[in-house]
C-alpha cells in the first residue's frame, strides 16, 4: 500500500541503490549493505577486502572470492588492513 502513496517499486535485490538511498532486505542482506557502503566509500577495493577478510558468502556483494583464488593484491590489502 506504501508504494502507491510513495510512488516506490519493489526489486527483487538484496542491496538496492537508488540515487542517494541504500537498503537492504533481510539480517544478512544488512551486512552486505554495509559491505557495499564500504566499497562506495573507501573504493571496491576495500569492500572486496573486507567481503574476503569476512569469508562472506551468503550473497556476497564482490563475488565471493576465496583466498585460494584472491589476486596478490586483495590478499596484501587484506593483510595490512588486519595488522
């Protein structure tokens, strides 16, 4: 009913960005908000950092990489960051 008065449309997203405004739909649909604002902020570099440091993989909002397959780059940033 909301969307009618609001003019809102449902999406189907775990994480929906819509100009300046960011939500999310669910518990761990909220870390992968904060993950992303993380990315928006800092640069995706650093959200693809934190997402492996994590091991996040519900939904991951950079793919989920795992050590094993993670360039030398995210695995250094990684490392500093956990210094």
């Amino acid at each position: 009913m909301l969307h009618l008065l609001f003019g809102a449309e449902y999406l189907a997203e775990r994480v929906s960005r819509n100009g300046k405004l960011i939500s999310s739909a669910g518990v761990s649909a909220g870390i992968e908000l904060g993950i992303t604002l993380a990315g928006i902020i800092a640069g995706d570099s650093v959200g693809a950092a934190i997402e492996l440091s994590m091991e996040y993989s519900p939904s991951p909002p950079y793919g989920g990489v795992a050590a094993a397959q993670a360039s030398p780059e995210l695995i250094d940033l990684v490392k500093s960051r956990l210094r």
